[in-house]
C-alpha cells in the first residue's frame, strides 16, 4: 500500500493548492457582472435594431462598454462562463393564428384521422 501523505505537520510543497496556469482574464470581475446585465437588459437597450444577441454583437459591446477587443471564437466560452447558452429562435410564420390551430386540433382532426380496425 502507498502512503502519499500521512497528513501530520505541514503539506508537502507538491501537493499545496495552486493557480491554474494560463493567460489572465482580461475582464475583471465587476466587468464580467456589468456585461452580465447588460445582456439580460437585452440588445434592443444596448442599441441594436433586434433582441437577438449574435457574437459580434456581444463582442461590439464589450468594446464599447470595457474597451476590451475578443476574437469571435472566444464569445462562447465568455458567455458561458457567465451563464448563458446558445438559443435558437423558433421560427414561425408572423400570420400564426394559435386559437385557429387548437381549434383545428380538437374539432375537425379527430373527424379526418384514420381509425383503427376492429
């Protein structure tokens, strides 16, 4: 049996805690929450003609608002990190009628649906 550390006195220097290694962020922690509101405020707030968050638009507003440059490969894990995933909108016809729709469900497809035999 191996004994890696009998834990009396103090840790070995090996195995004290240490900070991953890597590039620092470049948004500080009151950055990261103030672009966090900003994108639950939506983009139409942030100036955008739509609500619709694209990566170039996330990377525009950071620009403008912390004067921080990220390459659109970067976004995703950016915003991930503070909690948000992709969403694809749902794409319906704008002429949509949804009271049309359940009525057709609940009266006249259950006249026309094949029954089965007996």
């Amino acid at each position: 049996m191996y004994q890696w550390h009998r834990g009396r006195g103090k840790k070995p220097r090996s195995i004290e805690a240490r900070p991953a290694p890597g590039r620092p962020r470049r948004l500080s922690d009151a950055q990261e929450r103030k672009l966090r509101k900003l994108l639950v405020t939506g983009a139409q707030a942030a100036g955008f003609a739509n609500d619709l968050w694209t990566c170039r638009r996330v990377r525009e507003l950071i620009r403008k608002e912390c004067g921080v440059s990220y390459h659109l490969n970067h976004l995703p894990k950016l915003l991930r990190r503070l909690g948000f995933s992709p969403q694809r909108p749902i794409r319906r016809a704008v002429e949509r009628d949804e009271r049309a729709i359940q009525r057709w469900r609940t009266r006249e497809w259950p006249l026309i649906k094949k029954k089965p035999r007996k």
